[in-house]
C-alpha cells in the first residue's frame, strides 16, 4: 500500500485518483502526537467548533 513517497518524487507520474488515495490515507492515519485522532478527525472538530 502507498502510503507516502521521499520529497524528490516526481508526483506527475500518478494519477489524480492515486494521489487522492494517498492523501486519504495520510489523513485518516491516526497521529501519536494528536492523542491517536487522526488530523481529520482534528479538522472536523475544530469546523464543528467554529459552526456552534
């Protein structure tokens, strides 16, 4: 599974589909440092909060 590349990767050679996966996946990746919520469970709350 992709799950990410090095920085010196030439990101033309995929496909928009395969990058959406990646970002995806990067995304709903629970995060040690986010106390096991994933950034877009984060950024979720966080409109949530901004609506109420």
């Amino acid at each position: 599974m992709l799950i990410w590349k090095l920085k010196e990767t030439d990101l033309s050679i995929y496909s928009e589909k395969e990058l959406k996966k990646v970002q995806r996946e990067l995304n709903e990746r629970p995060r040690k440092v986010l106390n096991g919520y994933s950034p877009a469970q984060v950024f979720n709350r966080m409109i949530i909060q901004q609506i109420k």
